[in-house]
C-alpha cells in the first residue's frame, strides 16, 4: 500500500476521515495524498519507528508497505548511497559452502591425478626396462644369427 491507497481507503469523501499535511491542511485530493507522502503515512504509523526500521537496514523509506495475512509489515526501502549492502547470513553461509565444497572437489581431483602420474611414472619405468632388456636380447640374438650363418657359409 502506498499513500495514494492509504487516502483512497481512509481519506477519500466515503471514507470520511480528514487527513492533514505537514502545515495542518486537509489532504483532499489524490494529488495532494502524492504531494504529502509522509504525512499520510505519520496519519497512520509511527514514522521514527518506520524510519528507524529502515536505517537499521540501511534503506531509505520509499513509502510503501504491505501487511500481510499473518500480520507482518514489510517496510519498502531503497539502499542508501553511502551503504554496502552486506549479505545475510544464510548468504555468507550458501556462499562459504559453495567455495570450500569447490576447494575440496578439486583438492580431491589434484591428489586423484597426482596418484594416476606417478602410477604412470612407474609404468613407462618399468616399460623402459623391459625395452632396454629386449632390445638388448633382439641385439644380442641377431649378431648370434649373422656369426651362425658366417659359420655356414
């Protein structure tokens, strides 16, 4: 509800209630209810109780609210320049899951590859060996095949 609604349903000529700006004369129209914002609004609110609400968020009062079935008041308010807006904690708590849950998945990602590079190293060592080892039998086998053939011939 904004100030406009708030005149329609208590100020307007059904509703009957005289509603006054800031210099004590009645709001009569829509335009004057636009005009006299907070004064509307302190018709109805405890505006230092709204007001500090909304420094305690860091808002600025836009003039709006809206009640609720349960009885809640939401107070509309835009950020103030000079604030930052800061998160809230289930924001803190969404945000430090997500980071470490990140960190840890790819702590377990470098230590899963670093295992498979050594399992590796080992491999083309050991490959390495049985290489050397059968390249020097190849060798040895064919030079023993040329002096046979030497023999022979």
């Amino acid at each position: 509800m904004d100030a406009v609604a708030l005149y329609e349903m208590f100020g307007s000529t059904p509703a009957q209630m005289i509603l006054y700006d800031e210099d004590r004369q009645a709001i009569t129209t829509v335009s004057d209810a636009i005009k006299h914002k907070y004064a509307i609004f302190g018709s109805f609110f405890d505006m230092s109780s709204v007001e500090r609400v909304c420094d305690d968020h860091g808002l600025e009062f836009s003039h709006r609210m809206a009640i609720t079935p349960f009885g809640v008041a939401r107070v509309y308010g835009s950020v103030k320049d000079s604030v930052r807006v800061s998160m809230s904690a289930y924001e803190q708590r969404k945000k430090s899951k997500t980071h470490s849950a990140a960190s840890e998945d790819i702590q377990s990602t470098v230590a899963d590859l670093e295992k498979k590079i050594g399992k590796a190293e080992t491999y083309l060592k050991i490959f390495e060996i049985i290489a050397s080892r059968s390249f020097a039998t190849a060798k040895g086998s064919s030079q023993d095949f040329r002096r046979g053939k030497e023999d022979y011939g």
